[in-house]
C-alpha cells in the first residue's frame, strides 16, 4: 500500500509536468484530488490497511495531497500570468485608452438644505435633536392638544402602525419629548422624516420638516420674528421681505404662517406663488399652555416658541424645482445638477 503511494505520487507529478493549459491541469486535479480520484480513492480505503501501518499510510496520503494541490496551484498561476503578459505583448489591450472612472456621488439637495438650517440654528444656540419617525398617536396629536376626533387631524392622516402608534405627521412631537426630559432653558431644532397620505406635485407620503423649539423666561412673539426673519434672511438672501399671517395650530397661541417675496417674480405674482406674489414657508407660533402644562412646565413662569418647515418646499424654491417627485427619484442626471 505504501509502496502504491510513492508510484501514484510519481505518476501525479509525471503528469503535471506535462500538463501545458489550464485544462490539463484541472483534469490532472480531478483525476487524482477529485471526489472520486484516485488518491481520495486511496484514503477511503484506508480500512484495509494492517493496523500497524496506518498511521504512516494516512501521513503519507495527506503529504502527498498538499504537495499536488500546491504545484497545481503553482502551475496554474504561471500559467495566467503568461496568458496576461502575452494578451499585453500582443497589443490586445489598449493602453492608452482613457481610463474609466468612478464619478464621485453629490449631496442630495434636501440633504443640502437641512445641513444648512441646522449650521445657522446651531450659531442661534440650538441644538440639533431627533425623535422617532414610528410615534405613539399620544405625542404625535394628544400631547400637542389634538385630541382623538379633533378636526386638526384631518388635515393630517397618516399611516397607523396599530391603533394607537403612527408614522408621524409632523416633527412637533420631538417638542413634547424633549419638554419631558429637560427643564427650561430649551432650545432645539429637529429634522426628520414625517408621514402623510398626500401625492402630488409638490406632496410626497414622505417628506422631511424641520422642527424649533425655545422655552425660557419672558419669551415674546418678537422673538420669535426676530430669529424667523434672522434665519429667512440667511437662507434666501438679506434682500428677503417676510409676512406674518395669522394662522391656527393647536399646539400654539398665537400662530403665524410666515411667507417670503415670491422668489420667482419678485411678487409680481406667477406661477410658483399661485399669483399672490408670496410663498408659505413655515408654521409657528407660541407654545400653547395646555402643551406645557402636559409636560409639568409652568405656563406661568416660561413661555416659547416653536416652528416647523418642509425641508422639500425650501429645496425645490431655492433650487427652481417645480416637481417634487424629482427629488425622490434618484436620477444622477437630476441630482449632479445641485
Ligand atoms: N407641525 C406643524 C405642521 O406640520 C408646523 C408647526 C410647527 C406649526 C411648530 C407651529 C409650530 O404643519
């Protein structure tokens, strides 16, 4: 048996020598190394061998095992690197095409925009915090004074979860969380996605806001015109005319929409304004007392303000997109445009 080892070893070896492609040498493989090779044909026969020579039989199978499987491996990557080299000595490469590139990627636009609300909110002194987009119905509505059958609601039905968990409509209920966790001084902006059954031109079922909040002492709605109107100028310019319109949340009193100059004509009125000449950019108002009083803050001693924006609409009126969709197609073409 021994002895059938060495002749076996010198015959694989015979053979390699010989074995001038890649073919020959898988063949030489299989023959011997194979499932059903002749040196595995060997090994599985180790139950005939006398007891005494066993060990030394399986030593010698296995060593001449990883001797072959190393020339075999040898072999074949002489082999390419010859077929390499002669594919270039024979000019079957070009090498002075121009090489092929990866293109780097772009920032998204949105991704652009919320980068540059927070860098000018965090030089107001906010800090930038994010809440979970899987909200329970209490902080995405009835922390916020929208109770269960509140008109408000309507305007923002959503996708429920279970009944009382939702995907949230707005990034206002991050207010409500951090109220609960953080005494007074506060001020925070929020981004995130939010959720609502809305598909459009200029409606997505998902989008992204922008939330602010600033709780402190003695906080007036001149405060909150004086950082809106300091933030508005940095984003569309210092030429920036604003307007605050009365307006309703539930979760602010009083509330204001806040509008710019139509960005577009000027406000002479077109297309993007409706014709009005101005733009909706934003809700806010005064945090209501019943949203501190459910958070233990005493509506007495503290008083703030909150905001909330649509990340998309200041994308697409900064950039003159006109179809929101765009946005969310990942066409290159579009994106290496910003
Ligand atoms: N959450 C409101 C919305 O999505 C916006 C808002 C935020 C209004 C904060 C007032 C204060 O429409």
């Amino acid at each position: 048996m021994i002895a059938g080892i060495q002749q076996l070893e010198n015959d694989a070896l015979a053979e390699l020598e010989n074995a001038g492609s890649q073919d020959a040498l898988l063949a030489v493989k299989t023959k011997y190394l194979g499932r059903r090779g002749l040196l595995t044909g060997l090994l599985r026969n180790i139950s005939q061998v006398p007891a005494e020579e066993k060990p030394l039989f399986g030593k010698r199978c296995n060593e001449v095992k990883v001797l072959l499987e190393n020339k075999i491996e040898e072999s074949l990557l002489r082999l390419s690197e010859g077929a390499k080299k002669q594919t270039l000595t024979r000019g079957k490469i070009d090498v002075t095409l121009p090489g092929r590139g990866t293109r780097p990627g772009r920032i998204h636009p949105v991704t652009q925009i919320r980068r540059e609300i927070c860098d000018i909110f965090s030089s107001f002194g906010f800090s930038v915090v994010e809440g979970p987009e899987v909200e329970l119905d209490y902080y995405n509505f009835e922390a916020l004074n929208m109770p269960p059958d509140h008109p408000a609601r309507d305007m923002q039905d959503t996708f429920y979860i279970e009944e009382k968990t939702v995907l949230r409509t707005h990034t206002s209920p991050v207010q409500v969380r951090v109220m609960q966790q953080v005494k007074p001084p506060v001020r925070i902006l929020s981004p995130g996605r939010v959720y609502r059954r809305d598909s459009d031109v200029s409606h997505t079922p998902m989008f992204h806001q922008i939330e602010g909040l600033l709780v402190d002492y003695d906080v007036s709605f001149a405060d909150l015109k004086g950082i809106l109107t300091a933030f508005l100028k940095r984003v569309f310019g210092d030429a920036t005319t604003l307007r605050f319109r009365p307006s309703f949340f539930p979760f602010t009193e009083p509330s204001a929409e806040v509008d710019i100059r139509c960005v577009m004509c000027a406000g002479r009125g077109c297309r993007v304004c409706g014709h009005s000449g101005w733009l909706e950019i934003l809700g806010s108002g005064m945090v209501d007392p019943t949203v501190f009083q459910n958070v233990g803050y005493d509506a007495e001693v503290y008083s703030g303000f909150a905001f909330g924006l649509g990340l998309e609409r200041i994308a697409m009126l900064k950039y003159g997109i006109s179809d929101i969709r765009l946005l969310f197609e990942n066409d290159i073409r579009f994106l290496r445009q910003f």
